[in-house]
C-alpha cells in the first residue's frame, strides 16, 4: 500500500487575492448595463430601418404595377364630397336692362 505524504499548508496568502472594492464592482456592472442599452437600442434602430425599407419597397412595386386611367383626372370644383363635381359649371346672365316685378 502506499500512502499519500502530507501537502502541508494549504492556506492562500491575501497577497495573491485581489480584492474589489463594492464601488469597483458596481462602476463595472454599470458599464456592462450601459453597454447592453446600447446594442438594444442600435437593434432596435436597425430592425425598425429594415421595416420601413421594406414597406417602401412594397408600396413603390404596388404603385407600379396599378393601372394607370388614361382619363386626365381633374380636380372637383365644389371639393370633394360634392355631387356636383363631375358636371360643368354654367353660368347665368341676367341683364341689367330688365326691372324686377316685386317694386
């Protein structure tokens, strides 16, 4: 048999451990916090630039491929919820020379 001869002592000297003091570990998670809103923040642009791309992408080849009236669109005359807007305006005369009747 053979037996294991004793390591002695086994205890670290404190001037191996380095020691953090409570503000240390706080500037650096801090840091780590700030860095992580950051890179969220930078995605999130990126994400929402890729969207907006996108739908202009889509919205340009819709535009594209609608037909297109070969009528000459006009604008209304009386706006735009006016039942009128299709017919041509006339425009009545009346004479001065004729006197009303109601004097």
């Amino acid at each position: 048999m053979t037996t294991a001869a004793p390591l002695g002592n086994n205890t670290l000297s404190p001037t191996n451990v380095t020691t953090k003091s409570q503000e240390e570990i706080f500037y650096q998670s801090s840091g780590a916090i700030v860095a992580a809103i950051v890179v969220g923040v930078i995605i999130i642009f990126t994400v929402v630039l890729l969207m907006l791309k996108m739908y202009n992408r889509h919205m340009r080849a819709k535009r594209e491929l609608e037909p297109t009236s070969t009528k000459a669109k006009t604008p209304p005359t009386f706006g735009q919820n006016s039942t009128n807007a299709n017919q041509p305006t006339t425009v009545t005369i009346i004479p001065v020379d004729i006197h009303m009747q109601n004097r």
